[in-house]
C-alpha cells in the first residue's frame, strides 16, 4: 500500500515541497536503498517497504540527493523512532542480570521482536544466567557493552552464564547463530567447570545453515568445545577479536565453500592455568584449538593459541580438506603445533608463523601423516622450543620451507634430525639451522628432497637411507674460531665421543658464546654433569681453560664446579661464572698421558645456573 500527497500539501507528518512534475523521478538504488519514490502524475507514491531502511545515516543520505534535485520529502517517522525500532534491551523484557534469576526468556523474547527484520538486541552490564540456551535470529546482532576483547571478565561486563549440558558433547549449542547474526561484546563463562576435573558440554557457539554468521569483540572464558562453524555450511563466516581458553577444541571450520575469515583469536589461560589441577597435562592430551575441514580460500590472521595438544588441525570429512592463507598464526607450549592430515592440492599458504612444541611425549612442531597428498607451504617461519623435532613428514605430498628459522630440536641429544622424510617430496631452502645436530633424514617412502641455500650450524647433516632423489648444494658451514698453534680445543657442538651431557642440559645461542652456543643447565645438587674429553697428542704438562659464556641474564652461578682428571688424579675448581661476557679462563696446569683422552667435567651442584661451553688444552710454558 502507498500514500499519495499532492504536491503542496501535508498528510500525517509527510511534507513536499512544491516541485515540477517528472522532476523528482528517483529510484533510491543511488543511495542503497529499495524503496523508490517517484512523482507520478503529480502525486508522490511513498512504498511502505521504505520505513524499516530509514536509520537517521540513510536520513542524511536522502536529504543530500533530495538537495542536489530539488526533492525534498519529509518521513512518516522521526528519526528517533526508527533508531528505537531496531534496537532493543534485554532489561526491558525482565532480565535481571543479578548470576542467579534464569534470564532465557527475556533474551528470547527481546531477539524475537526483531526476527524478520533484523536489528539489534542490547545487553547492559550484568550476570545473566541462561538455564538453557539461545538461539540469534536472521539479521540479528545480540551485543554486549565491550568494543574490544578483553581478559579476566567473567562476571563484569555483560557476562552470560552457560550451565546446560553438563557431562556431554552432544546437545544444542548455547548460541545458535543464524544466517547474517551476530554475537558481539560479550563474555561467556561456565561457571561449573571445574579445572581439576574437566567435564563436556555441547558447544558454545554454533551456526545453523546459513551464510554470514559473525562473532565480534567477545571473550569465552572456558567453554569445552567454543565454536562450530564445521556441523553446517558457513560460508562467509566472520571471527573477529576473540579471546577465550577453550578446553577440547576451539574453532571447528567445514562445509564452507564461499571464502570465511578469522582474525585476531588468542587462546590462552584466561581461566586458569594452575599446574596442580591437573589442566596443563589434561590440555597437553586432549585440547585442540583450530580444527579445519573443507573451506575454500579460507583467510586465517593473526591468531594465537597456547598449551594444547594440537595447536592446528587440518583434516580431511565428508566434504573435503582445506586450502587458505594462514598469515601471523602461531602456536606456543603444544605438543604438536601444526598437524596435517589432508589438504587440497592448492595447499596451505602459511607465512609469518610462529611453532613451539614443548609439552606431552615427543614434542614437535609439524607433523604430516601418511594421509596427505596435498601441498603445505611454510614461509618467512620460525620454530623453537624444548622439542624432540621440527617436523615428521609423511604421505604422498609437496612440503615446502623457504625462509625459515629452527632453533632447536633433538633437545635430549639423540642425534634426532630436525626433519625426519618418511613419504612425499620436501624442499628446504633459504633457512637457518642454529643447532649442531642432523638437518633432515629421508627414510621409507620419502619420493624426493631438495636442501639448497641454507645455513647450518656445524657441518651439513643430511642422510638419505632411502635412495630418494635428493639435490643439495650451495649450504654455508661456519668455520671454526681460530685458536693459538697447538691448542687442543673441544666445543660443546663435537658431539661423541669428545662430549657428552646428561639429560637435563639445554643448548641455547646468544651472544657471548663459542662457536655454535653452548649448553647451561638449572643450578640443583650435581645430578646434571657435562664431560669434555680432549684427546692428548703427547704426554705433558697443559694449561686448560674453560670458556665462560656470557651471563645474558644475570644468574650463573659463582662456584660452577669443574673436575679436572689428570695423571694426578681429579681436582675440582670452583669457577666464577657471574658477569661474563665471553672469554677463556684458566684454571690451572694439570699433567696428561700421551694417546689418552683427558676428562673436564662440569657439574650444576652451584649457587647458580651453570654453562659448559667449551674447553681448550695448551701446552705449558715455563
């Protein structure tokens, strides 16, 4: 139905200036709206369709067109009343918000007066307890009062309590979003979850079918599984600013066939990561925090998780695997950082990230399983940690390292390869290796490899029991500092059988170390013991040194015990390791057997932590 005015008159709070017929014929598709108003034979027709568009922005915009022509309408509604007409308040439906009074129904209700017609449902500041769950309808955005995510929230804010489902993974989601639904600024928290022990719940957030569901600025303190984007098709899905410590998996993405973003997430402990309840271990066995299934061009930035079991998952359903941009992803404390599963023949484009394995058995940053026929593409990367590897590639896939950084693998001394090839073809290329241990090892199926430019630390490690077709050259090794004519010098990278180390010593690289790095161990009573045996040329008196790292951080110890076995039997010499900056100290003359290998052995019985960097026999001068 319409309204017609004749032009010069006003009905109900409708004006038009006196115009010229056919001059204000318009379609209101200029300004981005789908209404039309049109002056037919002298009378103005106002499509009711119009009002629900009519925010005070698309006011302006109509007023400025009208200008520019000469139409000048005035709406059958103030401004005021469409802003009310789109935005409603929980609290205006009975919520209460005090953590105890069931607040379900007043958030259903609220959502339900703008079902059909979109708009947004506000919620204050409060604790609102949800005995059930929600469910956003189409067009809907259910927003809280923060503009940014936040940390440490629950029960400030608008906080919503999720308390259903307690015991099982199965079950309606807390949110259901629906197509182009938004949850934004809000705080979710389960406030009977307990960290000692953990118990399921259904999801937190998940989409129904349907296109543009978005979550935005919100914090989810502690939900077992938080959000499904995977069970139904979500194409065009949007995360943005969320923050939360998901306890199984985090975000789940399938069945996404038209590109999806996520940007800016950081899992972390922002409940509570108390080692004595038992969460550390439990995550380090069970959490997942990205898991990706088919999506198409999916666009992954900025994101962040820590101490889980899998930092990313990439797995092939029903619906297929996944290619995308990962750009800035990281993962911190895993016990595996990337697995790969399946891929897309596209691949994964992954630059600027960012993979340390530390926690649970055998920690690595990449693992590809013998499932995957893909590509996966590392870029501009870097990898570290206390881990027992870099990468365990398996499959019939294409891998790819271009510009990367691996700082450490094989911490327990193993001779463990920091890339282990058992199935498809690998390329390393441009990359640092900054420990003296084995760079790559092609076994089993591994079909082919290519180790080209890179930088190693000690010499090219790269083995090949497989007869794969291997290609490597133009790798740069670092020569060895230059010591006086007849120094005997054994640095901490030789390896056996010139050095050994218990378990507990850690290699690390900085400045102020010899050679390679060197090895530091906690200060504790002696159980950690580092043994330097320099072969003796001819039997003599030699004065040896010990050389004394820097002290980056200021807690080496300052009576680092060394034993000295000589044919006089062993002498102990406490060291002072404190303020070093890197240098050779004496500590003393001690007389050697000819053809036999001499005994340093440094201990982490001291005041302080302690190095065992390298040593260095000159013979004695008198």
């Amino acid at each position: 139905m319409s309204e017609r005015v004749q032009p010069g008159t006003s009905s109900s709070r409708t004006e038009l200036s006196a115009q010229t017929p056919g001059r204000c014929t318009r379609t209101a598709e200029a300004i981005g709206l789908a209404a039309v108003w049109q002056d037919s034979g002298g009378g103005l027709a106002k499509t009711a369709s119009m009002k629900p568009f009519l925010t005070p922005i698309f006011a302006c915009a109509i007023g400025a067109a009208a200008l520019a022509t000469g139409c000048l309408p005035a709406f059958a509604v103030t401004p005021s009343e469409v802003a009310s007409s789109l935005t409603v308040n929980v609290r205006d439906f009975g919520a209460k918000g005090d953590g105890r009074t069931d607040d379900t129904g007043a958030f259903e209700a609220a959502m339900k007066t703008l079902a059909g017609k979109g708009g947004i449902v506000s919620v204050p500041a409060g604790n609102y307890m949800i005995k059930t769950h929600l469910t956003v309808p189409a067009m809907v955005t259910l927003e809280g009062v923060w503009r940014s995510p936040t940390s440490w929230t629950q029960n400030k804010g608008a906080t919503l309590l999720a308390v259903e489902g307690a015991g099982s993974e199965e079950g309606p989601a807390f949110i259901t979003l629906n197509a182009n639904s938004t949850i934004k600024g809000l705080t979710v928290f389960y406030p009977n979850q307990d960290p000692s022990k953990i118990a399921a719940y259904p999801w937190c957030v998940r989409n129904a079918p349907g296109d543009n569901c978005a979550i935005i600025d919100c914090l989810l303190v502690n939900p077992y599984q938080a959000v499904d984007f995977g069970t139904n098709p979500s194409g065009r899905h949007y995360i943005r600013n969320l923050y939360g410590q998901p306890l199984r998996r985090g975000i789940f993405v399938d069945k996404c066939l038209d590109i999806g973003r996520i940007e800016n997430v950081h899992f972390w402990p922002f409940w509570t990561w108390e080692e004595k309840t038992g969460i550390r271990d439990w995550l380090w066995k069970n959490g997942e925090a990205f898991i990706f299934g088919r999506t198409d061009w999916e666009y992954v930035f900025n994101t962040f998780c820590f101490g889980y079991r899998v930092g990313y998952r990439f797995i092939k359903t029903k619906d297929g695997a996944m290619n995308g941009n990962l750009l800035g992803i990281a993962a911190d404390a895993a016990n595996i950082a990337v697995l790969v599963e399946e891929t897309q023949l596209f691949g994964l484009l992954i630059t600027n990230g960012e993979f340390v394995a530390m926690g649970g058995p055998k920690p690595t940053e990449v693992v590809v399983k013998d499932t995957h026929t893909g590509t996966v593409q590392f870029s501009n990367c870097s990898f570290w940690g206390p881990g027992y590897q870099i990468a365990s590639i398996a499959g019939r896939g294409n891998l790819t390292f271009n510009a990367c950084n691996f700082v450490e693998w094989d911490t327990a001394n193993q001779s463990v390869p920091a890339i282990d090839v058992s199935g498809g073809k690998v390329t390393v290329s441009a990359s640092y290796f900054m420990k003296d241990a084995p760079q790559m090892n092609l076994r089993a199926d591994a079909q082919s490899a290519i180790f080209m430019g890179n930088h190693v630390a000690g010499n090219v490690k790269v083995t090949n029991p497989a007869s794969a077709s291997l290609q490597v050259g133009l790798n740069a090794e670092p020569k060895r500092p230059v010591e006086q004519k007849g120094a005997i010098v054994v640095d901490d990278s030789d390896g056996l059988p010139e050095v050994s180390f218990t378990k507990g010593w850690i290699q690390t690289r900085h400045p102020g170390t010899y050679h390679l790095g060197t090895h530091w161990a906690w200060k504790g009573s002696g159980t950690e013991r580092a043994t330097f045996r320099p072969l003796i040329p001819r039997t003599g008196s030699y004065d040896v040194y010990v050389y004394v790292s820097a002290d980056a951080n200021e807690d080496h110890a300052t009576n680092a015990p060394v034993t000295v076995r000589s044919r006089a039997g062993l002498k102990t010499v406490h060291v002072d390791l404190s303020k070093a900056k890197g240098a050779w100290k004496k500590i003393g003359t001690f007389t050697f057997a000819g053809g036999q290998r001499a005994e340093i052995t440094f201990t982490n019985n001291a005041n302080g932590n302690v190095v065992a960097d390298a040593v260095k026999l000159t013979p004695h001068s008198k």
